[in-house]
C-alpha cells in the first residue's frame, strides 16, 4: 500500500508525522468495528492521538502547536480514517477549527492564543456548532434559532445544535447564534462544563456512529462580553479550504475498502478455478477501476491543497476548486466501495465483514458540506461570469 502515500510524502516532517500515524491507524482498525458496533466514542483512539501530539497540528508554533499546514492535515487525516474512519471526521473538526483561525486571524490574539494554549497544555477539544434542527447545513446560510441577548455584561445563550460530533469528549464548542435583534450571526466560545450546557443523547444513524454527533442543548448559558469571538463578516471570509478534511476522510474509507477487496481477491481460491478470484479478468477490471478512481480524486485533492498552501495570493479564488474536491472524492469514494463488494459478493454484506461498514460510513459524505447541487451551481456559475 506504501504507493499510494509515498507519492504524496514530500519532505522529512511529512515523513516523521506520517509514519507516526500510520501505527495508530493500524490499531484504530482493530477497534473500529466494536465502536461502531456499540456505537461508542473511540476515547482510546482520541487518548492515543492526544498523547502523539496530534491535536496540536495546526495550531501556530508561536502558540505551542506544530504549525503544519492544510497538505499535512488532509494527507494524515486520510490515513487515520483509513484505520477509524469516525475517528479521523472527529479529529478532522477539531483541527479544522485551528487552522482556519490560524490562516484568518479573526478573533483577538490574546483570546487565540489562550485557546491554543488550552490545546497544547491541557489536550482540549474543540468543534463548531452551527447546525441546527430548523436551518440544516449552516452552508447554506440560514440563520441560526440558537439566540445570544444582552444582559448586563454577559451573553445568554438559549438554543440546541444538531450534529455536534465529539459531544460526550468536547471541552469547549464555537457556538453560532443570533446576536440579540440585530439580525446578525455571532460565535461564542463556550465551555462545555459550564452551567446550563446538556448534551442529549440523540446519534442514531447507520453511518459514522463513532462520532457521537448528538445534540448541545443551551439553556440560559451565561458567558462573559468576551466570548462573542467573532461576528459575521460574509463576502470578506476566505474559502473554507479547512473543509478539505471531509473528502481526505472519506477517501479514506475508500482506500480501507479497496485493500480489503484486494487482499480477498489475492487470497479466495474456489474449487471452480485453478487460482485466486485475482486472476479474473473481471476482478481485474474491477480492480483497477478502484484504481483509476482514487486516482482521480486523491490527485485533485493533493494538488489543490498543495495550491492553497504554495499560492497564498490565489485563495480568494479558489472557492469553486474546493468545492469540487469534495464532490469528486466523495462520489468516487463511494464508487470504490462498491466495487470493492462486488469484488467480495455476498460476503460483504456479513456484519463480520469490514466492508459493510465502510459501506454505511462512505455514505455519509454525500450529505456533509458542501452537498452536490451546491458544487454543481458554483461550478455553473463560475463559467458563466467568465
């Protein structure tokens, strides 16, 4: 499997963080199967990646963290969810987080930097909540129901947000909220152990269980004038190229499907032929269509990640490339996995088998952001404003 990194590994600190990873992967995938079974966080995972400095990664050396940058992240999250697949969309938000505001510099410095400093000495996590029941995807830019109002010199926040992953290990969450009346949207810094702050055990779905994406339930959450961190600034934000953490996931899956399938082939020998099911044309053609398709989109996702990080000057442009990324990694993802069954047949659907798994997981990037008709309309537009 080594070709399929190798290519990607381009200097020393790559090397050394990637081979790192790669142990921890190698036992994440020897779990993955009894958390998504229990439908349990995987805090031995996360313990694990803790203690390796991970949640770290990019967070700005001047804070303490590594400082590394969007290549590094989305080439070692692909490895991780190769292993655990929950694992890595877990981690990928909390890193995430880090690196946008550490390519953006919204927030006040000394607020930054205690935050990171939190990370780096006291293994904190952190995630976004922003969906919500009423609005879906905050991608799509409806406002929040979750409100902030004034009192005094505190905020109090009423509200509930959906799909909060790593709820029952989060230490602190980026609340997004209507600020009063104004018609505006903020994000608060709140800590989880505060007064007023529940998670509802909600997650029940067939597909990255791991993640315990539950509920955060808010009710009458004081926190102080200060933890307004920032406030809605629209067309002068950035591309989320951070998001690129959610097609090197899934990607991922694909790859931990498409080994699977490989090794089954290599190894099934049924009396009706002479050899292994690999010597089958069909299996071959199968074979390297999963080929052909990783191919394809890992190819897209580590250039324009290289693209980000090598060409500063072109980011504010490279909202629709980004966008493409995920729905080509994503689709393909999902194709390889379905080769990779059709390769196995029947077996594959056995609760025993891996690929079922990966199966119900890969299916879940279809529906994180940015979701298809969105790509496709950014896409369309581009072309049309030429």
């Amino acid at each position: 499997m080594s070709y399929l990194y190798d290519a990607y590994i381009k200097n020393n600190v790559q090397q050394n963080w990637f081979k790192k990873i790669d142990a921890l992967a190698e036992k994440f995938a020897e779990r993955a199967d009894k958390y998504d079974r229990e439908s349990s966080f995987p805090f031995k995972n996360v313990d694990e990646l803790k203690k390796a400095g991970y949640l770290s990664l990019t967070i700005p050396k001047e804070f303490g963290g590594e400082g590394l940058s969007l290549y590094e992240f989305v080439l070692l999250q692909e490895r991780i969810a190769a292993g655990d697949a929950a694992t890595a969309l877990c981690l990928g938000w909390h890193l995430g987080c880090f690196l946008e505001l550490a390519e953006e510099r919204t927030w006040k410095e000394e607020t930054f930097r205690s935050l990171c400093e939190k990370v780096v000495q006291d293994l904190a996590l952190v995630n976004r909540a922003a969906s919500e029941p009423a609005t879906g995807s905050p991608t799509r830019g409806g406002m929040p129901q979750t409100k902030a109002v004034k009192q005094g010199d505190n905020w109090v926040i009423n509200g509930t947000k959906t799909f909060t992953s790593m709820a029952p290990a989060l230490d602190y969450a980026i609340v997004s909220a209507q600020i009063g009346d104004t018609g505006k949207k903020g994000n608060f810094l709140v800590d989880m152990k505060q007064e007023g702050v529940s998670i509802e055990d909600t997650w029940n779905t067939v597909a990255m269980r791991g993640t315990r994406s539950d509920d955060l339930v808010l009710k009458d959450v004081k926190v102080s004038e200060e933890a307004l961190v920032e406030e809605e600034r629209g067309k002068l934000d950035l591309p989320k190229a951070w998001l690129l953490h959610i097609p090197a996931c899934y990607l991922g899956v694909a790859v931990a499907a498409r080994n699977e399938a490989i090794n089954f082939a290599k190894n099934y020998k049924p009396n009706s032929l002479p050899g292994a099911i690999a010597e089958v044309p069909e299996v071959q053609r199968k074979i390297g269509e999963m080929e052909l398709e990783l191919f394809k989109a890992r190819e897209l996702l580590y250039t324009t990640a290289a693209k980000w990080v090598d060409e500063p000057e072109a980011r504010m442009d490279m909202g629709p490339s980004l966008m493409a990324v995920k729905h080509v990694a994503t689709n393909s993802a999902a194709k390889v996995v379905d080769l990779a069954m059709r390769i196995v047949g029947a077996r594959s659907l056995a609760m025993s088998s891996p690929l079922q798994r990966h199966y119900r997981d890969v299916r879940a990037g279809l529906h994180n952001p940015p979701m298809d008709d969105m790509v496709i309309s950014a896409m369309a537009k581009r072309a049309l404003n030429e």
